[in-house]
C-alpha cells in the first residue's frame, strides 16, 4: 500500500509538472506573438530548464532582432542542440543579412543551413555574383523556370540576367506558359514589359482568357495573330479543355490553322493530357498528334493510363519506354511495363521486372509479388521487433524525442511533426524501429508508422500497422458487418490513428468524418443528442465512420475499391470514374484523375492485406480483392 501511494504521488507530481510546463509554454507563445518582452523574459525564466527551452530563446532573439548586439545570436546557432527550430532561426537570420546585404556574416553562417528555400538561395546568389556573376547569373536562370512568383532576392538576378541576355526571349514566353498552366495570370502579365517592344502586347487579352475562355475564342480573331494573342489562345483553349475536351476540339479545328507546329504539338498535348483526366476515348490519339517530345512528365504518366483505360497494351509499353529513366523507375511504371510485356507473350522479362518490384512492401510490390504466384502478404517478417530497455531509455533521453513527447501531448502537432523528423533523420535501421517503438507506447502513432515505415532492411510489420483501440471496434464491426482487415486499412490512411486528427477541410477524428457527413449519419442511426462537438470523442466517431463506410459500402454492391474511393471522393465522383465497360480494379484505381484519390485508394487496399495478414485472417489477393468495376450505368438524378 505504502508504494502504491508513493506511486500515485510521483504521478500526480509529474502531471503537475506537465501542466505547469505547458501553461508557461503558451504563456511565452503568446507573449511573443503580441510582442510582450515583459512576460516572455518571464516565462522563459521558467521554463529555462525544460526541454522546451530552444523554442522560448527562439522567441526572445526574434524579438531582439535589430540589437546591435549580435553574440547572443551567434551563440544561439553555436548551439550544438539537436533542434529544427535552431536552423529555423538560422534560416530566418540568414535572411535578414541579406536584406541589410551584410555578406560576411551571410557568408559564414550559410554553409551550416540545413533546411533552404528560393528565397535563401537567391540571396546566396547575390552574394557570389560579387565575385563571379556570370556563375550567379547562369545559376539565377535555372529559378526563372517557374510558374509561381519568385521572392523578393530573385528580382535583382532575373533583372541583370534579362538585360546581359542570360534569361533570353523564348526564356520569357516559357515562363509566360508556365504561369498560365498553373493558372497563375496575374504573374503571366508581368512578363509582357520583360518582351522586346514589338512583341509586347494587351495583358488585358490573358484576363479575357482567364475570364471566359469560350467567348474569348469565339470573338477574337486570330489570322496574322501576334505571339501574344496566340499565347493568349492557347490559354484560353487549355482552359477550355478543362471544361470540355470536346468543345476545345471543337474550337480548334476552326482557328488551329493560325498557330504554328509547335504550337499544335502543344495544344494536343493539353487537350490528350484532359481528355484522359475525362476518360475520354480520343485521348490517345491526341497525344499521338503532339507526339512524345511535346509532353511533360505528367503527361506521358496520363498517356499510359490512357492506353491502360483502352486495355491496348503495345500503346502502355510504348508509353513508359516514352518516359525519362527517372520516371520510368517509379513502381507504378515498372509493374505496368511489366504487364504489357506480359500481355505482349514476354513472359521472362516482365517475370524480371515482377521479381525486382515484388520484394518491396508497397500497392505495386504486392501485385508484381502475385503476378509471380505469391501468396497475399508474402515475404512479411513476422516477428516482432524487440527493443532492450537501454535502447528505450537511450532514445528517450534525446532532448528532440523529448521535444517531440512534450509538444505532442500539447497538441502542437505541427511541431512535434518537426522536432521527430529532425530527431530520426539519420538513424539506423534499428533506431528507427527503437523510435517507432516510444512513439508507440506515448500514443503517438502517427510517429511511429512515421519511423517504421522508414526502415529498409529491418522492419517490424507490427509497428508499421498497429492496430489500437480493436476492443473499441468491435461492437460497430459487427453491427455493420465489416471486415477489420480493410476498416484498420482506411483508418490508417485517414489518420494514422490520431484521435484528435483534424484536416484542413474540416474532417475529424480517427475515421476523418465531415461535419456534414456526421450529422447525416447521426440522423440517420437515430443517435439522440448528437451535437458537432461529439465528432471529436473515439467512440462516436467511430461509430459515424463505421456507418458511413457500410453505407458507401453497400450502394457499391460491397466493392472495397469503390466503396474506399466514395469514402475520399464522394459516391457520385466514383461512380462517375467507371469506364464505358467493365475494368479490372487495379486500372479503375490507376485512372482516378484525382491525385490524392488516386493514392488514397492504393494505400487502404495495401494496408488491408497487411493488417489481414496480421490478424490472422484469411485473405484474397489484392488483384482479387480488387475485382472487377462494373460498367458504368446511366446515371439517375440521384448519383448526380
């Protein structure tokens, strides 16, 4: 009994401890974000020897920037405290010498940044052009190539570059299109003063453009158009394409004898590059009129899932080999190429290709590892990963987890995220796992699956696919007739199994459930009581996302393929992306034009063979899984 109470004590004590740690912590926050000297000196006086204390010396230099006393800066970033707020803050003086064009200093503190953007690297720039501009010019070209805005130290290279002729006229109208397929037109207009005079032209012609692609085209005139106009055009019909690939086709065949043969090129490459987002059948052949030379590495991607969706698989072997050897390198394209060779009667080597891919632990890998006969889940390491008590303690002890536990338990998530991945960047194998291991135990495993995930050769598939809460579960398993296989599946690419998850769409919880989704469900289970603020508790949420997915579930006749991409997208949009006759699974996901859907889908049908695997449960391949996509249907007014 006696140390029983002498535990309940140290407890009671070290929560104290915790709570008295993160009130002055937010104390000194918000002291610092009003500009209170006063009381951040204060609570940094507190909180002195805490493992927070990088953060609150951070505050107390920003907040001393313009001292003319610079040393204690200095000894700030001597510090040899393994911390990203430390570079953070380089970063943030590093910039601040450039703007007062203090090269010295600038010069030697930048070698031991870490963590650089545009803005550091143009500054860096401007200090070599004092002693080698032709090289800071030649370098400062390389940036011009984007279509967003460059910062504020980029202006002065792009101006010198521009007048000696580094950054040249086809330079301009590159960077110009660029602009303009991001649809960023503010920034195209300012590249019309950078054109010689007798190129320039009305800006006023790309917010026609932008405004109303259709009328644009349908009013202006373009025989003996200028560069601009036909710039201006072109914009207007990617645009347009965008909409409609039929109606920019349709426009084209009327004005396209006015462009040039690059401009044609181009022109196809955007409309082949929409038609296959649109899943429209004429999408290969448009891409074959610009021809491989004309499209971008995303295009050729969408080329390829162009000839997948036509199940012409001479046109998909053609389309990888079209690729760069980088892109051609990604799993997605080496299990592909492997199929077409497959399908063309090259048995030994797309069995080659398959054997390469089959040993990773991924969506491609378990598909190239089926193609060969393996079994659902094969090559998992089944035993788990053990960590002795001195690794557990040795990681632990590291200021930076210590970090990460401290603002984790705060719910600063954003810097927890940082401090963990600044703390495990250069580890082993087994100290990543040793990581996973604490992140596991403190509930943080969002950083667990983080640091598992990362392992090459050592791996513990029970770190990378916990499964929390399984008592919690069960109850709403069987109620909607689930299998947990594929519902820790989707939780795990929801959430990481973060409780308070929130996006920045506004969905919550374990199951990421939008408000609006949770108050139908919540009406429609006939949950009494249900108010916005229930999303957030476990099992309610739990509850709301169990429901859903049985729903979505059931109206896709029990496809988990479709049913996980209604989850993300919407029923209507999955709907919406079956083809005009019946598609193998791994195509219909290969061809979701969503990018984030896309991926989505692949890792939840990943994740269900692991956890399946390691629940003991018997599983069917992934390509069995995955099945068939039926045909779409006409559409009624209710799948709108």
């Amino acid at each position: 009994m006696k140390y029983k109470l002498l535990f309940l004590l140290l407890l009671a004590q070290s929560e104290c401890a915790l709570a008295d740690q993160e009130s002055d912590f937010r104390a000194a926050r918000d002291a610092f974000r009003i500009g209170n000297i006063a009381r951040l000196d204060a609570a940094a006086a507190r909180l002195k020897d805490s493992p927070l204390e990088p953060y609150v010396s951070y505050y107390q230099l920003r907040m001393r920037w313009s001292d003319k006393n610079s040393a204690p800066i200095k000894a700030f970033l001597a510090r040899s405290d393994e911390s990203p707020v430390i570079d953070q803050f380089r970063g943030e003086w590093l910039k601040y010498l450039g703007k007062q064009e203090r090269w010295a200093e600038f010069e030697q503190e930048y070698p031991h940044l870490v963590k650089g953007d545009d803005e550091l690297t143009c500054y860096a720039l401007q200090m070599r052009r004092r002693s080698d501009e032709a090289g800071a010019l030649a370098e400062a070209r390389k940036l011009w190539f984007s279509g967003e805005e460059m910062p504020e130290s980029c202006v002065p290279l792009f101006a010198a570059a521009l007048k000696q002729g580094v950054i040249a006229e086809a330079d301009i109208w590159q960077r110009m299109r660029m602009a303009l397929e991001r649809g960023n037109t503010s920034l195209a207009k300012k590249f019309i003063k950078d054109l010689p005079k007798a190129q320039q032209f009305p800006a006023a012609e790309l917010g026609s453009a932008a405004s109303n692609p259709r009328r644009y085209l349908e009013k202006t005139k373009f025989d003996k158009a200028g560069m601009g106009r036909r710039t201006a055009a072109l914009f207007a019909l990617q645009r347009l394409a965008r909409q409609s690939p039929e109606m920019a086709y349709a426009r084209w065949e009327i004005i396209g004898k006015n462009f040039g043969e690059e401009e044609q090129r181009y022109f196809f490459s955007w409309l082949g590059f929409a038609g296959a987002l649109a899943h429209d059948e004429r999408a290969l052949g448009w891409f074959a009129v610009a021809g491989d030379e004309a499209l971008t590495p995303k295009q050729r991607a969408w080329r390829a899932r162009a000839a997948l969706r036509a199940g012409d698989w001479h046109e998909v072997w053609e389309s990888v080999n079209a690729m760069q050897p980088q892109q051609q390198s990604e799993g997605a394209w080496r299990y592909w190429k492997g199929r077409a060779l497959k399908a063309l009667g090259r048995t030994a080597d797309a069995e080659e290709l398959f054997a390469k891919l089959g040993s990773e632990y991924n969506f491609y890998g378990q598909l190239a590892a089926e193609e060969l006969g393996g079994a659902p889940g094969a090559g998992m390491i089944s035993a788990s990963f053990q960590a002795s008590d001195a690794e557990i303690e040795a990681v632990q002890a590291q200021p930076a987890i210590q970090r990460t536990l401290l603002l984790y338990e705060m719910d600063f998530r954003a810097e927890a995220a940082k401090e963990w991945a600044w703390a495990t960047r250069n580890f082993s194998d087994r100290q990543l796992l040793v990581a996973a291991e604490v992140a596991k135990r403190n509930r943080m495993y969002d950083r667990s699956i983080n640091a598992a995930d990362r392992t090459v050769s050592l791996h513990d598939f029970n770190l990378r696919y916990p499964a929390p809460y399984r008592e919690a579960m069960q109850t709403d398993l069987q109620k909607n007739s689930l299998e947990e296989a594929w519902v820790y599946g989707l939780m795990r690419q929801e959430s990481r199994f973060t409780v308070g998850a929130k996006s920045d769409v506004g969905a919550a919880g374990i199951m990421q459930i939008m408000p609006s989704t949770a108050r139908w469900a919540a009406k429609r289970m006939g949950m009494k009581g249900y108010r916005k603020g229930l999303i957030h508790q476990l099992d309610v949420n739990i509850t709301l996302g169990t429901y859903y997915m049985k729903t979505v579930y059931s109206q896709f006749n029990e496809n988990p393929v479709l049913a996980s991409a209604a989850y993300n997208a919407g029923p209507g949009r999955a709907r919406q992306w079956r083809g005009t006759k019946p598609l193998e699974g791994a195509i219909y996901v290969e061809t979701i034009p969503f990018d984030e859907t896309r991926d989505y889908v692949k890792k939840v049908m990943s994740n269900t063979i692991y956890y399946s695997k390691l629940f003991g449960q018997t599983s069917q391949s992934l390509k069995q899984r995955m099945g068939t996509i039926e045909a779409k249907k006409q559409a009624t007014a209710d799948e709108q």
